[in-house]
C-alpha cells in the first residue's frame, strides 16, 4: 500500500495541515492550539466538570489540568467549586471569553471552508458522513 491509498498517512496529514492553519488563526487571539478542544467544548456546554471535559477532549485528567490553569491565568475561565462536592469543579467561560466566542467560530469556519471549499455541498455531506461513521466517538 503507498500513502495515497493510506487512511491512517491521509487523515494524519490533512489533521496537520487544518491545525497548522487554526493555529496561525488562534495565535491572533492570544489562544494556544492546544487550547482551543478545552474553548470549542465549553462554548458548547459550559458547567461541565474537570473529568468531564477531559473526557470529550481526549486528554487525561492531569493535561487537563494544566490547560485550565492556562486558561484561568488568561482570564478565560473560572472554576466554580460544587456546594455538594467540594472536590469537584464546574468550568465555565469567562465574560472576556465569551466576547470571543463569535470570532474564534469564524475563524475556525474558515478553516473549514478553506478545506472543505473544492468539494460542492453533496460532497461535503457524504465525506462528513464518512468521517463521522468511522471515527470512534460514533462506533458501537
């Protein structure tokens, strides 16, 4: 098998190219790549617990415990201690975060479009299917 026919090179080097290029973006913001799974999901869903939010980044407990302190000594998130369990944390944006939320979405649709604008909309669909179908997060 050569790389062309290679998921594993394909996806692995497309990943590269679109963090490369959000990176370059979220440099103008002050905001790490690395970062950036911890804003999108909170920007999602904020409250969310330390482990929680571990978990739907893909990164252990204690990265993710260095990354919030990233964010809470940038002023982008606090950490609200829960009344019922004291070693719990909710996590939540902060207001100069949400100020950003509009900007870091745009940017990060450009990127998007920036890869995904050579294929038309039917194609855009299946290829997102396909992803999607194989990705772990969705396997049964």
């Amino acid at each position: 098998m050569n790389r062309d026919e290679s998921l594993g090179y394909l996806v692995a080097h497309l990943n590269q190219d679109i963090l490369q290029e959000l990176d370059s973006r979220l440099q103008l913001y002050q905001i790490d790549i690395k970062l950036w799974p911890v804003i999108f999901a909170l920007l999602q869903e904020e409250g969310l617990s330390q482990t929680e939010l571990s978990k739907r980044c893909d990164v252990a407990n204690y990265t993710m415990t260095r990354f919030l302190d990233q964010l809470q000594a940038q002023g982008l998130i606090r950490r609200h201690q829960e009344e019922d369990n004291r070693r719990t944390f909710q996590i939540f944006l902060t207001p100069q975060a949400k100020a950003m939320e509009q900007d870091l979405i745009c940017e990060a649709e450009r990127v998007n479009e920036m890869f995904l604008g050579k294929l038309n909309d039917d194609e855009r669909a299946v290829l997102l299917a396909l992803l999607k179908k194989v990705n772990r997060q969705t396997a049964e």
